[in-house]
C-alpha cells in the first residue's frame, strides 16, 4: 500500500502570535484605566524577566542586581530631559547608551567571579549606584528625585499611549531573545552556560560572550527604566534602584523558565494578575501570599528546564502513570 503524503501543519506558532498580539492591541482599546494599568506592568514585568533571561537563561550568570540598570535608565532619561531639554526618545537613546557602557566597564572585573558571588557581587553593585544616586544631590536631586512632565493629552489617552509603548517594548524583548537563541552568539552563550571550561577550550572567550550578553541584557532594562520613569512623570532612588523590581523578574523567569522565549511572558502574565487578584482580596496577607507562592515555584519546578521541556515532561510523566495503570489492571 503506497504511503499517504504527511500532512502538512499549519503554522499555529506564528499565527497565535500575531492573535495575541491583536487581542493585546484591542484591548487597550476597550479596557477600563484600572485593567490598562495592570496590563501595562504586565509588560514592564516580562521586558524586565526578559532582559534577565539574557545573562541568566543563557549565560547561566544570575544577576540579581539588574535592577541598576532599570535604575540607571530612569535618571539618565530624567537628566537628559530635565537638564539637557532632549526629548524622550533621544534621553531613552543616552540611558541604553549609559546602561551598555556600564555593563562593559562593570562585567570585566565582575565577570571574574561565579556562582552565589556573581550573584552578590550584582546585589552590591546596585547598592553602590542607588547610595552615589542618593547623594549626588547636584544631578541626580538626591532623595528628593526628579520629576518630569507628561506629554500632552488627557489620561486616558496617555493610558493608553504607555499601554501601547510597553507592549511594543515586551515584544521586542521577544524578539531579540528569539534572534538570540538562533545566532552564533546565542549558542556560543548556551556553550559557556554548560560549561565555561570546555566552551573556552574549543575557543569561546567567555569574557566576550558574558560581556555582550549583559550588555544586550542591560540595554533592555535601561529602555523599561527609561519609559518608566516618563510613565511615573516622577522618580526617586528608592523606586528606580528597588531590588523587588529584580525579585519580580527573577521569579517570572523561574516561573516561565531560563533560557524559554515565550515562557517569561505567559508566567509575567501569570504572576502579575495573581498578584493583583490577592493585592484586592487579601490585602493583610498579601505579602505572606505571593511569598508562599513564589517558594512553592522554587521548590515545585524543576529550574533546569524551559517551558516546552516542562510541558513535556508533565506529558511524559502522565504518559507513564497511565501505562503503569494499565499494566496493574488484572
């Protein structure tokens, strides 16, 4: 019997896409100021989980001091325009700018270390920025902050435009960890995250990849921080360099899974509605829940896996209790 031909399949990936990528425009169209706000940190949380993914899910370099770089993007964009008089877009360009070149000048010395005392090493480096930003009164306005007008328009239609901009932003974060992950560049990442030893041996300079990737990494986050800060119209240290920006972001990583491209935005999805719906219900537990929460993520999921390797080995583990099932039938 002559075989059939197989079926081709149609492209559901791309197509479910650009579906959601429809459903989000639409509904900040249609949603009230409350469900636009909520959805927009939504984006901000995934951009941040994203840029994290870079040095962290490929690289397998954890660095839970991202947050300077959030940091550092909102007072360079606030500087520029306070004091420079440069518009949004050219005061965004300056904070990716201040956020690569600190990442370069930072990750050579820093790069040195492994483990836990990268990990610590990124936590003091944050401190160290947010305690300069704090006394630096002159530029930065110390603990007093800066504040920044918003562009013209009423607040829905402001609602709105930020809506939209995060969301651009969230999916080019996507797109630039998707590009990633098919580049040598990527591979050459994925290399020194097994193992550095054997990656420098077939002649990876691991310096080189780790570098580019936190700067890549850094570049993300200084865009959020900048586009936050012009959200907020106001800024000041203790929110710009706040270390529950990085925690958010590790944990929707974890969540989503290192090194997924889709994982950390359906898990920032997750987690940010979760976090509201028990901000709105529990409010004297609020804290308490979301911290059981995100200890039953680190201990329940096995880190080592991305989304779709999760999936597959839930399927897999059904898979083989139902044989077992089967098989104990008499």
């Amino acid at each position: 019997m002559p075989r059939s031909k197989p079926e081709r399949r149609a492209p559901i990936g791309p197509l479910a896409v650009a579906v959601l990528f429809v459903m989000l425009i639409a509904a900040g169209l249609v949603l009230n100021g409350y469900w636009q706000r909520t959805l927009t940190e939504v984006f901000l949380v995934a951009t941040i989980a994203q840029s994290i993914n870079i040095i962290a899910g490929f690289t397998g370099y954890a660095a839970f001091g991202q947050v300077v770089f959030f940091g550092l993007g909102n007072y360079t964009l606030a500087i520029a325009m306070t004091s420079l008089h440069a518009p949004f877009l050219a005061g965004a360009a300056m904070g990716s700018v201040v956020c690569a070149g600190f990442a370069m000048v930072c990750g050579v010395p820093l790069f040195r270390l492994k483990g836990h005392y990268f990990a610590i090493a990124t936590l003091g480096l944050n401190e160290a920025v947010k305690a300069v930003v704090n006394n630096w009164s002159s530029l930065t306005g110390g603990g007093s902050g800066i504040s920044l007008s918003l562009p013209a328009g009423n607040d829905r239609g402001n609602a709105q435009v930020f809506y939209g901009a995060f969301l651009m932003l969230m999916w080019a974060s996507i797109a630039m960890v998707w590009l990633l992950g098919r580049t040598r560049f990527g591979y050459a990442c994925r290399a020194i995250r097994a193992d550095e030893d054997a990656a420098a041996s077939t002649g990876v300079n691991p310096l080189f990849y780790k570098t580019g990737a936190w700067m890549v990494s850094a570049v993300l986050a200084g865009l959020a921080g900048s586009l936050y800060a012009y959200w907020q119209s106001y800024i000041e240290p203790g929110v710009a360099f706040d270390m529950d920006i990085s925690v958010k972001g590790f944990v929707v990583l974890l969540l989503g899974g290192a090194g997924s491209v889709f994982g950390p935005i359906v898990a920032a999805f997750v987690f940010q509605i979760v976090s509201t719906v028990t901000w709105g219900h529990l409010l004297t537990f609020h804290l308490g829940t979301m911290g059981i929460l995100i200890m039953l993520t680190v201990l329940l999921l096995p880190q080592r896996y991305t989304w779709s390797e999760r999936r597959r080995a839930v399927v897999a583990g059904l898979q083989s209790a139902r044989q077992r099932l089967v098989g104990a039938r008499p």
